[in-house]
C-alpha cells in the first residue's frame, strides 16, 4: 500500500503558503513622530535611528513586578526567534523616566540577561516619552497623577508595536503565543521587503 505522506507533505505546504503575507498585507497605522530620547549606554536614539530597520518596540518599566517582566520575557524569546532576520530590532520604552536611568537601565538588562546587539531601552524627559509613546505609538501610559501617587504600578500598553524601517507603525500584537506568531509572521513579511544594502 502505497504511502499518503508525501501528498499529505504537499497539502501542508500549500496551506502555509496560503497563510504567509507579504509586506502590502500589513497596513500602515501610523508614523512616528521627531522625538529625543538616550539608550542605556547614553546614546541617542531618535526616529532617525529607527528609520533603515524594523523594531519591536515595547512599554514596561525597570521595577515593574506585573506585566513588565512577561513583555520582556516575550521579547527575548522573540529576539532569539528571528535571529536570521538582520534588519529586525527591538526597543523598550520606559515610562518611568523619573527612577529609569541609563545606569538604571544597563543594570536591569545584565540582570535579565538581554542581548544588546539588537535590543535598546530608551529613557528621556517625561515630556518626550508622552509625546512619542501617546502621539506616536499611540498606546496609553499613566497620568502625572497616578505616579505622584506613588503607585507601585504604572498604567501603561501591554502590547507590542511593529514599526517598519519608515519609522511607521504597522501594528499592535497581544503578548501571548498567537498575538507573537502574528507579529513574528507580519515582522518577516515586512523583513522581505527592506532593502538588502541597508
């Protein structure tokens, strides 16, 4: 009796051809405005260092005990799941500029164990961190109010943003397994279509 498995092998392949998008599958949500903020090693990092590549960004904060160390973790997983992605790069966004320094922020990621390669956490004046992370990603983060409280949280977006080498946002993805796979699935659709000398 002869073996179904290599029509089986077929259709699967068919079906995952079916799913795979190209970059024009993945809208363009918005653009990133001018902003001016400094990584963990002081260096600047503005929509200009963004523009070239694609990033994974993310909204969490150093001394988060929720739902900031699950992000990080997803990131991280993520990182070293489109390793063979060359334009793929991701970046933290602290709200909480007031306690997240650089130096602060340098020691939290040799803590976790975070590639530096690819991966900048970005800190700045709390007014630069509003205009970028409510005007342009356009994702929610705390009032003043709130942490003059002194509240040990900070309301902020669970979710990641795919901005594409335009420094323009293309979507916003759940930090659980599917909401990861579609992000992995539309960051390599849009990996695709980067040009290859940049």
């Amino acid at each position: 009796m002869r073996s179904n498995a290599p029509i089986l092998g077929l259709f699967a392949l068919l079906a995952l051809g079916c799913t795979k998008k190209s970059a024009e599958d993945v809208p363009v949500l918005g653009q990133l405005p001018e902003f001016a903020l400094v990584d963990q090693d002081e260096q600047p990092f503005s929509r200009d260092t963004m523009e070239g590549d694609l990033w994974v960004s993310a909204f969490v904060f150093t001394h988060c005990r929720s739902t900031c160390p699950r992000l990080t973790a997803h990131m991280k997983g993520l990182q070293t799941r489109v390793a063979d992605v060359p334009s793929a790069n991701f970046v933290s966004v602290s709200v909480d500029p007031r306690n997240d320094t650089p130096e602060v922020i340098k020691a939290y990621m040799a803590k976790n164990d975070l590639d530096e390669r690819n991966w900048r956490f970005v800190t700045g004046e709390e007014a630069a961190i509003r205009h970028v992370v409510v005007e342009g990603f356009k994702v929610p983060i705390g009032d003043e109010d709130s942490r003059a409280a002194g509240a040990d949280d900070i309301m902020h977006s669970n979710s990641f943003v795919l901005v594409d080498d335009r420094a323009q946002v293309r979507g916003y993805y759940r930090a659980n397994n599917d909401g990861i796979e579609d992000l992995e699935r539309d960051l390599r659709a849009l990996a695709a279509a980067v040009p290859s000398e940049r």
